[in-house]
C-alpha cells in the first residue's frame, strides 16, 4: 500500500532534495516573483506545463514519476517513464535560467532498489504560481 506524504512549508525534508544545478544557486520563489512567475509559465513548453500544473495542483504532496506520466502526461510512451518525467523537466531549464530563480519543484531520487523519482512544489511556492494563474 501507498503512503501519500505531504510535507510542511517548514519540513527539513525539503533541504535534503537531490537536485542539482538550478536547484540550488538561485533564490526560492516567494510573493513578490509574481510577474516573473506569469513569464516563467509562459516559457514552459506544453507538456512540462502540464507536468508542473499537476504539481501545483498538490502542493506540498511528494508524487512519484510514475504518477505525473499517468495524469499529466497521458500514460507511458516508448521511453521509460522515469527519463520521460526527467526528460520533460529538464525542459524548464530555460524557463528556470531566465527567471532568476531556483526550480519551482523539488525532487528525490528513489531509494535502492527502486524505480523512479518523487516530485513536490513546495506550499509557498505554488502559492505564487497558484496567484499568477487566479490573475490571467
């Protein structure tokens, strides 16, 4: 059986992320990002919007690749789901670079033995993106 597992804003869980570049030399996302947030989505190319709107829709919510390949993105392909999620991910990089800011989702890779990587937004941090959508 599954555990879902919500993390707190203040959760240490989020510092111990395995992100890489992009993750960690820019500042958080915060209240006042939220022109830059409104260019940042628009950057996105469609399937990563529809990966990251996934997220945001559950914030704070660890969700395994496996889960955002079956709801965000129409179910498996030819590629495996774990690089199919890692692959349309990567695809912020430009978004991410141009905004000035860190990635706005977190993620962990799986534990030994296992398969595939969980993803979160942080509760804050969907807040601003959450705010930019309410506003078009």
């Amino acid at each position: 059986m599954d555990v879902t597992v919500y993390l707190a804003e203040a959760d240490p869980r989020w510092a111990n992320h395995s992100g890489e570049e992009g993750h960690y030399d820019h500042p958080e996302w915060g209240p006042e990002d939220l022109e830059r947030a409104t260019v940042f989505l628009a950057e996105l190319a469609p399937q990563a919007r529809q990966v990251f709107e996934y997220l945001l829709r559950n914030p704070g919510r660890e969700i395994h690749g496996t889960e955002l390949v079956d709801k965000a993105l129409d179910g498996p392909n030819e590629v495996d789901q774990v690089r199919r999620v890692a692959g349309v991910l990567s695809g912020m990089s430009k978004a991410q670079g141009n905004s000035g800011r860190r990635y706005p989702f977190y993620w962990w890779e799986a534990p030994e033995g296992s398969a595939g990587a969980t993803y979160a937004v942080r509760p804050s941090v969907a807040a601003v993106f959450l705010a930019t959508q309410l506003g078009q």
